[in-house]
C-alpha cells in the first residue's frame, strides 16, 4: 500500500512537469509569434523567415517541454520528453486546425512534428535526474 502511493505520487509529479513544461512551451512560442509579427510588421524584414523561425520556435519550444517534464521524471528521459513534444505538437495543430478554415497537412508542417518530437527528446535526455 505505501508503495504504491509512492508510484501514485511519482506519477504526479511528473504529470504535473508535463503540464508546466507544455505552458512553458507554448508561452515560448506565442511570445516569440508576437515579437516576429512586431518586426514584420514595422520592418522591411521578409515574410519567407516564417516557415525558418515556425521550426526553430517549434523546437525549442518542444526542448524546454522535454526538460521540465523529464526534470520530474525518474527515468526514462527522452521517452518523456518525446511525449512532451508530441504533444506540444498536437496543441499547435489544433490551434493550427482552429483558426485556419483550409488546413491541410504538407511537409512543412510534417517537419514541425518531427521537430517538436526531436527537441523534447533532447530536452528529456538534458533533463534527466536534474
């Protein structure tokens, strides 16, 4: 009985590193869109960086969900952190879906899936046993 309320609370706490690595993933992200939309906006800076930075932000972002969430994790690093950023992924998709009336998969945005999973798995390799 004692152990598994011990598991129970194991459990937890790394469900609940997931759940502030994702808000700390998608504050990332919205603030890095607001800041890009800034420049774009009041400077003579190309729309063609959107697809580049989408990547990079989509990566990190999924990396520092990774890290949190593994951070809380006992073991198994990268496996927590791929789930962090597969799920990160799914939460851009569904606000993708939600605002966009013809969304349609291509292989940029299949890219993004596979840079959200990456940088979670490196953020779970990086934050293991911190």
């Amino acid at each position: 009985m004692v152990k598994e309320e011990a598991s129970q609370e194991k459990d937890i706490k790394v469900f609940k590193g997931l759940a502030k690595g994702l808000a700390v993933g998608c504050v990332i992200t919205l603030a890095v869109f607001i800041a890009l939309a800034a420049v774009l906006t009041y400077t003579d800076v190309s729309e063609s960086v959107i697809p580049m930075v989408s990547v990079i932000t989509t990566a990190v972002s999924a990396l520092a969900a990774g890290y949190i969430t593994a951070k809380n994790a006992a073991s198994r690093g990268i496996f927590w952190g791929m789930g962090a950023g597969l799920i990160y992924a799914g939460i851009i998709f569904a606000v993708m879906i939600t605002a966009s009336a013809d969304f349609a998969m291509t292989i940029g945005r299949g890219a993004g899936i596979v840079a959200a999973v990456c940088g979670g798995a490196i953020g779970g390799i990086l934050g293991i046993g911190k």
